[in-house]
C-alpha cells in the first residue's frame, strides 16, 4: 500500500463463474485497462452464491482493495452496500432493483433481446420459444424485449414456450439440454428458440442433435455472449454480442473515476454506461448456402 495516498492499487473484482467464457473476456478487460494506469486486479468468484459473494466481499475489503466491481448474483442490495461505504463499488452486467445508487456497467438487454427476436422473425420463423435463465436483470430485460417484439409482430406466445434454468447450476450446457428436450415434446414444437446466453444455447443444440433433427432447418437457435467457441461448433452459433472484453474495460474505467473523486473529496455521481450489442449470424439460424461447383 502506498504510504503517500493510502491507496492498494489493486482492483477486487468478483464474478458468478470463472469458467464462463462472456466473464473471461470480461476479466481480460477489465486487467487490461487497470494495467494501464499502473492497478493491478484481484479475482475470485461467487460461484452464483448470494453466501459466498458476501463472503467474498468481506475478503476483497480485508485485502485494502480500492474499490470494487461486481457482477452480482444478490437481489437484496445490503451486502453491497455495506461494502459501497469504504471503497467505490460499481455493478458489472447485472443491475440490482431498488439500487439506483451503484454505478453499473452493462449491455443494453432489451435491445438484445429485440435483436435475437427480430432476426428470427426475419428468416422465417414463427414459433419462437425462449430459455431464459434465473431472475436477474440480463435473463429478465431479454425475455421482456422477447415478448414485446412477438407482439408487435403479432405471433402467438404459448406459455409452455418459456423456459427457464435454475440457478446455481454447475453444469453450464445442462439445463438449456434438459430445457430443451421438454420443449421438443410439445405439439406444436417451436421452430426457433432463443437462449438467454450461449452454454444454454449449446445445450439446447444437444438436444437437437440427440433427437435426430437438424439444426436451423428443423429448429433454429440463437444465443448471447458471441463465445469463442461459437464459431467452431458443429452448427455455428448465432449469438448476440456484447463485446465482453469492452464491458470490463469500462468497468475498470469508470471504478478508476470513482476512487479519484473519493480521493479528491468530490461528489461521485454513479455512472451508467450501456454497450450496444450487436448479431453475429452463423449456421444456426440461416441456412448455409451451397458451395458453388468448380470446373474440373
């Protein structure tokens, strides 16, 4: 610690999953940008525990963070507040209702969940079922903007058409599996489905796989997060992208701004910064066109 300032320089940074391949890139970001300016950052990770992530903070602050950034599993903002009275604490991906005081960093979910829906729409498609995942603000803002545009197009919503993973579960492909094997069951089965984020999205491609279908013609599948990995499947998925790595570079940027004006004694007014997402389009929801043939 430094003796002039009294400041660490480090950064506590805590999220649900350290094997998310959206929170990588986030983490990525966010060391990047405190890097430059001479910070360095400290990870851990709640593993989706209300529990656990307050114990985390309580370590974060043992440790002399300088601040905190947090994408959060807990509804009930105390924790957090509690932390938010001795270092700067900004909201990472996940907004907290009732909190309007924490800065927050994150991606505009409703126009994702806008873009998802539109395109589906757009290549065909008219039973649309989404897997959303626990009730957090990112699951939440999609499904509402999902709904809103099946609406205004004027295309019917069966209830048995929204499902939902619950919370806490280790194994990420799982449950968007296990969501979507009950989807198939249904008649009529939906001819599209968008999945809040991409390993939900993996598992119900599994489950399409498994059932002897084919992936976008009998049923097309949309994620979000824009992984790595999309791009290599089987099936290329089309996912949202919510430029991971931009989110944490943000975050870092507008923690750095909070511990100056604490520093300097002035008035923090909490920021909100929203990236907009955009489509990256692959095999899973537009059919690839045949390869031209080559004269022998």
């Amino acid at each position: 610690m430094s003796l002039v300032t009294g400041q660490s320089k480090m950064i506590g940074l805590i999220i649900p999953d350290l094997f998310h391949g959206f929170f990588a890139e986030v983490v990525a970001g966010v060391s990047d940008a405190l890097g430059r300016y001479g910070y360095g950052l400290i990870l851990s990770s709640s593993r989706h525990n209300a529990e656990r992530e307050s114990k985390e903070i309580r370590q974060m602050l043992a440790l002399s963070v300088d601040a905190l950034i947090v994408a959060s599993c807990e509804s009930q903002p105390a924790a957090l507040e509690l932390a938010a009275r001795d270092v700067p604490l900004v909201l990472l991906d996940r907004r907290i209702a009732g909190s309007p005081a924490f800065p927050f960093v994150g991606t505009d979910d409703a126009l994702a969940g806008e873009l998802a829906t539109q395109h589906l729409i757009d290549t065909g498609h008219r039973r649309i079922a989404y897997i959303g995942g626990p009730a957090f603000s990112p699951s939440n803002d999609r499904e509402q903007a999902y709904r809103a545009v099946l609406s205004r197009n004027k295309i019917a919503l069966p209830k048995e058409y929204l499902e939902r993973v619950p919370r806490n579960e280790k194994s990420k492909h799982v449950p968007g599996e296990q969501c979507m094997q009950r989807l198939l069951m249904l008649k009529p089965r939906p001819d599209a489905v968008f999945c809040y984020n991409d390993p939900t999205a993996w598992g119900a491609m599994v489950a399409i796989l498994d059932a002897g279908l084919r992936i976008p013609e009998d049923i097309a599948i949309l994620g979000c997060g824009n992984s790595f990995y999309n791009s290599l499947m089987r099936v290329p998925l089309t996912s949202v992208d919510q430029n991971a790595a931009k989110l944490g570079s943000e975050a870092a940027d507008v923690s750095l701004r909070a511990i100056k004006s604490r520093l300097d004694k002035q008035e923090h007014v909490p920021a909100t910064v929203l990236l907009k997402p955009t489509l990256v389009v692959r095999g899973s929801t537009v059919r690839a066109k045949p390869r031209a043939k080559t004269k022998s």
